[in-house]
C-alpha cells in the first residue's frame, strides 16, 4: 500500500466524532494540517500527499467542519483548540508539528500557548486575522478580490464545505476569528514557527506577517511567489518545498536569507528567513 495514500479515521472528542484523514508511514515524525474557516482538510490532501513521502501526515476535520459532527453551538478558537489538544490524546500524540491555514493558525497558536507541550514546531501560512483590517467588511471584501486568484477547482470545493458547515455556523466562527487577536498570542510561542505569505494574497498583507514574524521569539517569514491565499492547495509543491526543511529542522542551511540584510530590496520572489532572539 502507497503511504503518501490518504484514508479516513475517526476519533470521539468529547462525545463527538471528529473525522481526520492520515497519510504516511507508521511511525514517522508526526504532522498534523489545521484547516481555515468553513472549510475541511479536503482542501490539505495535495500538501498532504507530499509531505507523507517523508511524516505521518494527519489532516484533522475541526469539529463542525467537514465529516466531524458539529458541537450544538459553534466553537471559538479556544475551544477549538482545546477539540484539537482532545484529539490528540485521544490518538496518542504527546507532540508534534502543526501546519494551520487562515483561521487554522490562530487555532494553532492559542494550542501553542495554552499546552505548548503538544507543539514542537508550527508553520503558519497565510495567518488571519489581519490587525489592519479586522472588521468583518474589510475581511469579506479582501476574500472577494481573492478568490479570482486561485484555481477554480478550490473555489468548488470551498463552496461545496461552506454548504456542508451551514451558514449560521461558519458567520458564528468568523465572529469568533474575528475577536481573536492571534497578535497577542505570538510573543508567548516558545517554539520555532515559521509564517508562510503568497505574494498575490489579498487577504494578509505582507505588512501584518512581517509583524507576525518579529513578535515570534523563535520566528522566520517565507514569502512565495506566484501563490495566494491558499498556497497549500494552488501551488503545493513550491509550498511543501519551503516548509519542507523546516519541519525536518534544517531550515537554517537550506539556502534561505537573513531578514536583515534581505528585507530592504525584497521582491515577491525573494525567500525571506528570519530567526529572532
């Protein structure tokens, strides 16, 4: 059986079946995908498959979302992360690395805060919310411009989960992301974490990530060319290729550039790498 195969399995947390799908070999350095608001890990698995060559790739389904059974009220980010932390005891995962989407990495970061012990490193790509454009108004306008920026097969499958997760639910979650301020929670991240941006995302500015990234005490910023919001989905394989080392930890001497002395003559193809005392 190919290990980079996806197959479906299914965990109670707190009496509700969360559905996740797992790729890669037994054993293998443990990677879980954190997906963003309304949508499901379908839209992981092409990242998914690329990454179980070398980890045991887990994309988990939030409760509510996906093939997960929904809580009778929509949850907030902390109690999605919480959902999260449930999930992995339930499946025996004492650490690993993380790779959020969008709302999915300010799950992330609230797990790294609260039980940091779960978390060995953390990738954030593409983080919400913007503090420069938090109102829902803003938010829903950047989405508008985005969504002619990716592949039309991802906005049907996009569509396709929002129908899933039902209207009520996913405005109840964006209300929550929206209250969430994820840039009061990275100062107090202790793990290293790299910050992924598409340089044609309209949704997270390249100002707000390069903040992102100095409020991380062990923090760097990937910018990829040619890649929007959803780079994990478009173009996975520039994706997979920057995250790649990082997650391996050999992200230091793998030809990325220090943010010092790269940032001033920076272009949309430029790597940034930045590590912060």
């Amino acid at each position: 059986m190919n290990s980079s195969a996806t197959r479906s399995t299914w965990t109670t947390v707190n009496g509700l079946r969360v559905h996740a799908r797992v790729a890669g070999a037994v054993g293998a350095q443990p990677v879980v995908l954190v997906h963003g608001l309304g949508v499901s890990s379908r839209y992981f698995v092409p990242t998914q498959t690329r990454l179980a060559q070398r980890f045991r790739v887990y994309a988990v389904d939030l409760p509510g979302f996906g093939k997960s059974e929904s809580p009778a009220r929509p949850l907030d980010i902390p109690g999605l992360a919480s959902a999260l932390a449930g999930w992995m005891q339930a499946n025996g995962l004492t650490r690993a690395a993380f790779v959020g989407n969008s709302m999915g990495c300010q799950v992330i970061a609230c797990l790294a805060m609260c039980r940091p012990e779960l978390v060995e490193r953390a990738v954030l790509s593409a983080p919400t919310m913007d503090p420069h454009a938090r109102g829902a108004v803003r938010q829903l306008l950047r989405l508008l411009v985005a969504a002619p920026r990716e592949r039309p097969v991802l906005l049907l499958l996009v569509a396709c989960d929002y129908v899933k997760s039902g209207v009520i639910r996913t405005a109840i979650t964006f209300r929550h992301a929206l209250s969430d301020r994820i840039e009061t929670r990275l100062p107090h991240l202790p793990m290293p974490v790299m910050v992924v941006r598409g340089a044609r995302d309209p949704i997270v500015s390249q100002r707000w990530v390069e903040e992102a990234a100095a409020l991380l005490p062990d923090g760097r910023l990937r910018v990829l060319s040619g890649s929007a919001h959803a780079a994990h989905f478009s173009t996975p394989a520039a994706f997979t290729g920057a995250i790649g080392p990082f997650l391996l930890d050999c992200d230091a001497g793998c030809g990325t550039r220090d943010a010092a002395t790269s940032n001033a003559s920076a272009s949309p193809e430029t790597v940034v790498a930045r590590s912060l005392p």
